[in-house]
C-alpha cells in the first residue's frame, strides 16, 4: 500500500470515528479498531476540560476572591470526581464484556444499572454538599471574602452533582457498547451551551442579572445537564448499539454488586493518585511560593498533553472488554500492545519536545523569572518518564476494562505512596536536591509503576476475570 492509500485509510477511519461507527469493533483489525474508539474519545476528554478552562477564563475577571473559591470547590468535588470514575470503570467493563458477548439486552440492564446507583449516590453527595457548603468552605480554609461570594457557587456545583456523575457514567456506557462518538457528542453540547451561559450569567446580559461565581456554577450545571438530557435521548434510539427499553428497567441487584466490586477499586485508583499529588505539594511549599507556582505550571502543561494518551488508554479498556466477552483473550492482549505502541510514538514526540524546549511553553504561563525557570526544569525532568507512563497508562486500564480493578489500586498505592512520597523527601530534603529531587520523584515513580503493571500484565490473569 502507498502512503497516499495509507494517509486516505487513516483519515477515512478518523471521519468514520467522528461520524459514529456501525462496525463489529471485535471483528475490523485491531489498529483500525483502536483508532475508531480513541478519536472521539480523546474529543470528548478535551471538551471535559475545556469546560473547566471557560469558567476559569472568565471567573478569573472577578478577582482572587472567585478564583479561590473555584479552587477550593474542586477541591471539594474531587470525591465525586474520583466516585464518577469509578463507577465509569465498572460501567466501561461491565457494558464492554457484555457488547464482546453479543448480549445487547444485558448491556442495557448494564447501563440502567449504573444510573441507578450514579442517581443515588449524587443525591445523597448532592444534599450533603447542599447544606453545608458554607462549613465545608470554612473546612477549607476559606477567607471571609471567599466565604461572603462563594457559597452560592459551591451549593451550586455541589447540589447539581447529579449531572457529573450522569454524565461520567453514561458516557462509558456508550464507550464500552462501542458508541464513543455519542459520548464525543454530549460534551460538545455542554461545552456549546456553557460558552454562551456562563458570561451571560457571571456578567449580566439584558435582563438577566450579573451573578458573578454563582452564575459560572449554574452555568456549568445546566450545560452539564442538558448534556445528560442529550445522552438519555440517545438510549432511546431503537437499533443503536446501546438503547434502553421499558423491559429493561428492572433492578438487577446482581450486576449492581458486580459493578460496585469493580467501581470501589477504581475510585480508590483516583483517590491515591490524587491524594499523592497532595504529599509532593507539601514538599514543595518548604521551598516557598515560586517554586511551587513553577511545579504547578508545569504539570498542568504535562497533564494537557497526556489527555489523547488518556483517551488511547480508555479505548484499550473496552476493547479488552468487548474481547474477552467475545471469547478472544489473544486480540484482546494485541488491542492492549497497539495502543501502547501508539502512545508511546505519540508521548515519545512531545517528551522529547518537553526536554529540548521546556521555556518556551512554560514561558507562556510564568510571568515570574523565578517560577520560570522551575516550571521547566520540572517539565523536562518529568517528560523523561513520558515513554514508559505512555505504556503503564495503557496496562493499568486494561485491567480495569477486564474487570480488575483491585490490582491497579495496590499498585497505585504501592508506587505512588510507598514509593513516590518518600523518594521526594529523600531526594528533596535528605539529598538537599531541592525542587528536583521532587521531579526526579515523579519521573522514578510513573517508570517503576509502568514497568510493574506490564510485568503484571504480561503473566496473562486478567484473560481469566469474570464478570457474571
């Protein structure tokens, strides 16, 4: 095949991803396969960002005051963050293996499953965070100001969590039928709405009246839910890959067991992660505020770049679900190394644009000499692990797409708590390396994690998990 036919078959297969495609996605080659779940995944992982981005762009108008309390109520919805990936896990692996077994109808009770428990959960988080956002604020370490302006916005985002956890959960019911394009779909909607709401809101327009933070929250919760809107209109469509009917609507108290067994394990995947990066921080503020600011650019930068990886490896885990329910481990296993070798070939380019040019994307976002120049030590020294966090990012969710999520949670915890944290200090404080020794930490760290979660995967046990 020349280049051109090649070039032609690529692009023909990312319109198709885009489209929305019919195919048997355990019968088409695998890197085609791989290409037509991953496009529109990593679309829809951008636009997931992007809606944070929006609001931040124009909160930060406001003043320090908005932008704090944007802050401290992520940090507030960090658990249900880490609650809504889990449950998308089990949702991904459980709805996957099914569509692998051509058993449509318990893909459905799958899906129906999932929003029950993603209903109950956000209702109780929701009422919860409703009345007492103020005291959570405070728990925060909120300043009046802060307190005076933002609790509005917090009781917003906070009570409206259903439609994070929906549209998490529904979203990887449609990747792992196969049906990532509608996924793609609803964030483009949310990310349309919010560009018009949230300035209308925060600023006034006509007779609506200026709301300031609150209105970036009510903003983002009704794009939010007019997104889930979209997606339950889409499981209603007679013929599509996923679609709900009324005989499916039962409580099946057994899937839901299996889908929390799954989901536990992968909300604590998130939550050591996340709290890990919490320990690197607490080193780092010993060395004062530019050195943090620099750390923080930095990794928002690197964070940015791995969100098509992210997408690469989220295609892996339904693809390992739909094959091991298909009854083909082997593809299963040559689904997981495709789309390993395409994010190493795409984490290897922009690792080695990192190191050789570490200032010039920093630059764009450090004002300050000082935080510049941490910034990009910190993004050279950690783009150097990019090529083996390419793979691990890959292995660990094809675990979670076969159902296990219990060995990528240990090996999470081992790597980044056993190791990570005290490899900082150590480097850090110990070695007197300063700033880098925390660097070099994270860099260590995601290599030894990839390298332990291939040799784990290599043995093959995950090909034996069952999901009932």
């Amino acid at each position: 095949m020349s280049s051109s036919e090649s070039s032609a078959g690529f692009w023909s297969t990312v319109t198709e991803a885009v489209r929305g495609t019919e195919q048997d996605l355990t019968a088409v080659p695998v890197s085609r396969a791989v290409l037509l779940l991953s496009v529109p995944t990593v679309l829809e992982m951008s636009m997931e960002s992007l809606l944070a981005i929006v609001d931040m762009y124009f909160v930060s108008r406001l003043g320090p005051d908005a932008v704090a309390t944007v802050g401290l109520t992520e940090s507030l919805l960090a658990l249900m963050y880490a609650m809504a990936m889990g449950l998308s896990a089990a949702a991904t692996a459980v709805i996957s293996r099914r569509t692998g077994e051509k058993n449509p109808d318990g893909a459905a009770s799958g899906a129906v499953q999932v929003v029950a428990i993603a209903m109950v959960l956000s209702l109780v988080l929701g009422l919860v965070g409703t009345l007492l956002a103020p005291t959570l604020l405070r728990a925060m370490g909120a300043e009046p100001g802060v307190l005076a302006i933002g609790t509005g916005y917090t009781r917003t985002m906070l009570g409206g969590s259903a439609t994070i956890f929906l549209l998490f959960v529904i979203n990887a019911a449609f990747r792992g039928a196969g049906d990532a394009a509608v996924a793609m779909r609803s964030l483009w909607l949310a990310n349309l709405v919010n560009m018009a709401l949230a300035p209308a809101l925060i600023f006034g327009v006509g007779p609506i009246p200026a709301m300031g933070v609150t209105g970036a929250g009510i903003a983002t919760t009704i794009s939010r839910g007019l997104g889930v809107v979209y997606q339950l209109a889409m499981l209603r469509r007679p013929g599509a890959r996923l679609t709900i009917e009324r005989r499916h609507l039962a409580i099946d108290l057994k899937t839901i067991r299996e889908l929390l067994n799954i989901a536990w394990g992968a909300a604590l995947q998130t939550l050591i992660e996340t709290a890990s990066w919490l320990g690197l921080v607490r080193i780092l503020s010993t060395f004062g505020s530019k050195a943090l600011a620099g750390y923080t650019i930095a990794m928002r930068i690197a964070m940015f770049a791995l969100l098509p990886p992210f997408g690469l490896a989220s295609a892996a885990a339904t693809l390992v679900g739909q094959n091991l329910g298909a009854k083909q481990p082997d593809r299963a296993e040559q689904s997981v190394k495709t789309a390993a070798r395409y994010n190493v070939a795409f984490l290897g380019v922009v690792g080695l644009v990192f190191i050789a040019l570490p200032q010039v994307f920093v630059g764009r976002f450090a004002e300050d000499p000082a935080s510049a120049v941490v910034g990009a030590q910190a993004l050279r020294i950690v783009s150097l692990g990019f090529v083996f966090f390419a793979y691990g990012m890959v292995a660990v969710q094809a675990f979670n797409g076969a159902g296990d999520s219990r060995t990528p949670m240990l090996l999470n915890f081992v790597t980044f708590w056993l190791f990570k944290i005290p490899c900082a200090y150590v480097l850090a404080r110990v070695l007197n390396w300063g700033p880098s020794g925390v660097f070099w930490a994270v860099a260590a760290a995601y290599t030894v994690q990839s390298i332990s979660a291939g040799l784990l995967f290599r043995r093959g046990t995950w090909k034996s998990q069952v999901i009932e």
